[in-house]
C-alpha cells in the first residue's frame, strides 16, 4: 500500500523535473505499458509486449508541453460511457455517486483541458461526455451480479466482461461495440483484479479491435478494498470514501482514453498520459460535512462536491490544473 505512495511521489518528481538528470535529447521516447507507474496505469498490451516500457516508441511531433503527438486517434466525438458493475452493489451508494459523475463531468472547466488535445488533422478531443449505459438498471445486472468470474479477475477475463455486455446487447439493445463509447468494469469490495489491483495499480484503461472496432474500456475496482493505497481520504465529501475514490480514478481514466484511446496519440517520453502527469494531486481544496473536495458537479440544487485528481494542460508550456 505504502509502495502506491512512494510511487506516485515518484510521478511528483517527474513533473516538477526535480532530480531529473537525464539528458532529454538523449532520452528515448517510451511507450505506455505496464502498469506500474504512480498507481494509475494499463495492462500490458499483447501487440506491446515486444516493446516493454523502456524502449523506443515513435518519435514524437512536439515538446514544448511535456506531452508529445504519436500520431494516434483521439476521441473526437461526443463521449459515451457504460458503467458494467461487476459483483455485490447493492445497498452502496457507489451507483448513486459513479452516475453522476458521469452525467456532470463532461462540459465542465475540469473536464475542458482534454480539449487541449488533437489529432492529425487538428481536430480537438470532444468534451461531451455523457452516461449512455448503465448496467445497474439494465438486465445486465443480473448477468454479472453472480460473479461469472468468482472473486480474482485476469485481464482477460477483464475484457471477457466487457465484449460479454456489449454481444448480450444490454446496453439500448446494441450488440456492436460503440466506437464513440469507454466501457468501465467496475468491481465490488469481495472482488480484486489478479495482475495488481491495490498493489500495482487503482485502475486502467485500454483497448481491444474487433471487426475493425477498437473497444475501449478501463477496470476501476472498489478502492474500500485497500483505502491506503487507492484514497486519498479515508473520510470522504459522498460519505463512502471508497466510491469517492473511484470517481477520481474513473476520472483519470476517462481523460486518458479520451486523449490516448489506444495508446498511441498522447504520452511524454516516459510514456506517462496526461492524468498520470498529475496522479494524486488535487490543487486548491475546501472542507465539506465530511471530508475534503475540490470540485463541485452538477447544477444546483443537485450537486455533488469531489475530490478528483489533476490533469495535464496540454498548453503554455504544460501543467497540472482542474480547470482550463
Ligand atoms: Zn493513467
């Protein structure tokens, strides 16, 4: 749990250049792989495994922000998200919190710095983001509810989950992938993912191509399992610190994908993304009833405060910011 910790005090370092002693011309460019900087990182890809973290990736179009164009797709359409809720969610105010995030961060001044981020043909990445599946009112409830996978998730099974929903077409009767859509596995507290949830990672995001559709999808397990490792309050501004929690890694990943779907548009020559640029710092916060925020979402009366972490400002040099 400490490990997480010094980790990401690592990422810290990294960003503000302190003890960074390597000679950026000399340094080549890595690829996103692996999944262990800060807390918030991928699987390891099958078409990356002979291109381990370490190695050369393309060469890299811009430097001036400390985040470099590989050439990649973003998602330049509006955004859809579908919340597959893996496990025993009922009674936990989880699928109260993790919806509205998702239904009020698009739009937002946080959520606006992706649009810093473009394609090839200058296209910006889109800031509408909307919840367009959600499983918890759907019959895919019951699909996963009874643990078809048992308690310990493989990264394949992972993405047996997702392609699972997305062919029984419980989301609006769909059994294609949607190409505009970032489907997340969200697992409950009895349920851990084997390659290092809560020791290696909080979450992650990545992609699989099916009949020319790369489906994007992100695993955010229940962060009450190991509060020390993946919270950064174990009080919290929702009162269940472990959803809160989650919607600052859901957050993470949700830019992430948004701006590198499938890991080969934005990263800087660690292969760090934009989120994993600012991963577990929060800016300016304020004290609710119970617990720390640093944003309000929604339009009041109905709002919500969170904690969610930073993302990287790919303009005036770059930096760490919640709102652009
Ligand atoms: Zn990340």
């Amino acid at each position: 749990m400490r490990h997480l910790h010094v980790w990401s005090l690592a990422a810290l370092v990294g960003v503000t250049g302190i003890g960074l002693a390597l000679n950026a011309a000399q340094e080549p460019d890595l690829r996103p792989s692996g999944k262990g900087i800060g807390t918030l990182d991928h699987p390891p890809m099958p078409d990356q495994a002979s291109t381990p973290k370490g190695q050369a990736g393309p060469p890299s179009k811009n430097t001036s922000n400390g985040i470099n164009y590989r050439g990649g797709p973003v998602m330049t359409n509006p955004i859809k998200m579908y919340y597959i809720w893996y496990g025993n969610w009922s009674n936990n105010t989880a699928t109260d919190i993790l919806p509205f995030l998702a239904n009020n961060i698009g739009g937002t001044p946080y959520f606006n710095i992706n649009s810093t981020y473009y394609n090839g043909s200058g296209t910006k990445v889109s800031t509408n983001v909307t919840l367009a599946g959600n499983g918890l009112t759907s019959p895919l409830a019951t699909m996963v509810s009874n643990y078809p996978f048992g308690n310990s998730l493989s990264d394949a099974q992972i993405q047996q989950v997702v392609l699972n929903a997305i062919s029984s077409g419980v989301f609006g009767g769909a059994t294609t992938p949607d190409p505009n859509g970032i489907y997340f596995v969200l697992t409950s507290q009895d349920v851990t993912a084997s390659s290092g949830f809560c020791t290696s990672y909080c979450g992650w995001h990545t992609y699989t191509t099916v009949n020319n559709t790369a489906i994007k999808y992100s695993f955010v397990g229940d962060a009450t399992r190991c509060l020390s490792a993946c919270a950064a309050q174990s009080t919290s501004p929702n009162g269940n610190p472990g959803a809160d929690a989650m919607a600052s890694v859901i957050a993470h990943e949700l830019e992430e994908a948004a701006t590198d779907p499938q890991l080969n548009a934005w990263y800087d020559n660690r292969g760090y993304e934009n989120a994993d640029k600012c991963a577990w710092t929060f800016g300016t916060t304020y004290t609710t009833s119970s617990g720390v925020a640093n944003m309000k979402l929604g339009v009041a009366p109905n709002q919500k405060d969170f904690l969610i972490q930073r993302n990287w400002v790919n303009a005036s040099g770059g930096y760490c910011s919640l709102t652009y």
